[in-house]
C-alpha cells in the first residue's frame, strides 16, 4: 500500500490519501465515511495512522476496498512529505556503502578503515521538504550543496534493545529520500555532521510512504540520483555494509524508537565534493531521487 499526504487544494488541509491502481488518490476520510468504517486514527495526520500499528491499516484497507479509483488526479493536487513534521530528529546513518566511504577516505585522514559500528548522526526535523518541493540553496551559508540518495525506513512498532531477529518487524515502510548536504557546513564545526546536515529543506522525501509488506526485497532495490539528467549515484540497497537489521538493532540499544521515526540508512558512492574535480548544485539544478519501486523524487534548487 502507498500512503500519501497531500492538500487537494492550495486552501484546503492536508490529509492522508491512499494511492490507487491507476496512480489516482484516495481520500482516506472520504472513503472510510462511503464505507462506514470508524477509524481509530486521525485520517488527517500520518503519525497518527502509524501509531495505529496493524490494526489501523487493517482499517484503511477495509475503507478503501471498493474503491476502484482514487478521488483526485495525483499531478493536480500537492504532494507532502509523508510524514510533513517528524516528532523529533531524523536518524542517519554515515559511511554505510564500501565505495562512498572508500571516495570520501581524502577528506578524513584521521578514519580510513570502515568503523566497526554504524555512524550515526541526525538531520533536524525542519529539513523535511516534500518530494517535489524546491530545496533552499542558501546560498549565504554554502557553497557546496551535495546530494545523497537513501532507502528510508519508517519504524512502525516502537521499542528499545531491538534484536537483528526482530528489527523487521518494528518497520512501517520505505521511502524514497535525498540527504542534502552543506559539505563545508558539515566539516567546519569539529567535524560534527549535525549542522551541514541540517539547513532547513535539505531531506526530501516521499512521494509515497510504501507499507512493509509491500516491499518483498528491501536489501536489494536499485538506487540512483540524478542532477540535469545525468546520472551521478547508482547502485543498491544489497551493498549496504550495515544492513537494515544491525541498523535498527544499534540504534535503539538503550534509545527508544517510537512509531513514525525515520532512518536513513546510507547513500552509494557519487556524492559530488568525491569527484574530480569536486561538482555542486546551483540555483536551477533539478534533483531527481529514485529508489526502485519507492517513487522518484524530483526538486528543483531554489535561489534562497
């Protein structure tokens, strides 16, 4: 199942849509009232149907069975960022694909064999920006914006001390995600990511969030980015060196996850500050992110 938030007009609230056959959407509220099912979530906040667990996407499909096709056209209303306002900062994973650390090895003498545990840093809540969305440049900050694309995993059944056995079973979906970065920002404070990581509008993500049980392969989807329409990242989630379990179980050794909570779990080799020499966006650049069968994100650089 695809999950969508969405604003059918520029006046009108968001709510949750669901993704029909022929790529229409489904209003969730609309279709649980045609239907008479009593929803135990806000059919209006994404957070809310996650919290739900199980049981509220039994309800959504319950609502939306007989709906053989969507309420409004996907290309004429306005796509969000699934889940538009996380409850706290998006959790990252650096370092987690052979190549892309092996580029980066020039710009950090101090580290160059591949960590024994997974690098973890986070992206503020106010980075989120919806997959068509255009993302700031800030250009009075940086001057070397970077792409990165990633598998996002959305943690469903929260806990902490996850085991590798169990971690799977935590997961609520997939998305598609670009973890833009500020590289001179992310290195000019003590070498700590946080801040070169977290200009406002730099993670895109969506278009759609893909329920777990509609994603047979997570460890093995093709992954790409492009800028202008060449090709710049291109790979897959099966050469991650941490993979999606040991991921989950490190991260919430004695750290809560909780439902809603967004992972991204690394991005291949191509990042632009590698190459030779060094390429940036500007202004006018459109970003397109593309994980197989999550959905293509495309945004374009904004002057501010």
């Amino acid at each position: 199942m695809k999950l969508v938030t969405y604003c059918p007009t520029k006046r009108s609230p968001s709510a949750i849509g669901v993704i029909a056959a022929d790529g229409s959407i489904i209003d969730l509220a609309t279709a649980a009232k045609k239907s008479r099912t009593k929803l135990s979530f806000d059919a209006h906040d994404m957070l809310s149907l996650i919290s739900a667990g199980r049981s509220g996407l039994t309800l959504v499909k319950a609502a939306t069975a007989r709906c053989t096709t969507g309420h409004y056209d996907a290309a004429k209303v306005t796509l969000l960022a699934p889940i538009p306002r996380p409850r706290k900062n998006v959790f990252c994973v650096g370092w987690n694909y052979l190549e892309h650390f092996n580029e980066g090895a020039k710009a950090r003498p101090h580290v160059q064999e591949m960590p024994l545990h997974p690098a973890f840093f986070s992206k503020a809540p106010t980075t989120v920006n919806a997959p068509y969305g255009a993302v700031p440049l800030h250009a009075a900050v940086t001057e070397k914006l970077d792409w990165e694309v990633e598998l996002g995993v959305v943690i469903g059944k929260g806990g902490r001390n996850i085991t590798e056995a169990a971690a799977m079973k935590h997961i609520y979906g997939y998305m598609t995600v670009n973890d833009v970065s500020a590289r001179e920002v992310q290195r000019q404070h003590g070498q700590q990511w946080f801040k070169g990581k977290s200009l406002d509008g730099h993670c895109p993500m969506g278009p759609w969030l893909t329920t777990a049980d509609a994603v047979k392969t997570p460890q093995n989807l093709r992954i790409t980015c492009k800028v202008n329409g060449v090709v710049k990242q291109d790979s897959n989630t099966s050469f991650m060196y941490f993979k999606i379990p040991r991921i989950i179980a490190e991260l919430s050794a004695g750290l809560s996850l909780e439902p809603g909570d967004i992972i991204l779990t690394g991005t291949p080799a191509g990042v632009g500050h590698a190459r030779n020499p060094p390429e940036f966006m500007h202004a006018g650049d459109l970003l397109e992110t593309e994980v197989e069968g999550l959905g293509v994100l495309r945004n374009r650089i904004a002057k501010q």
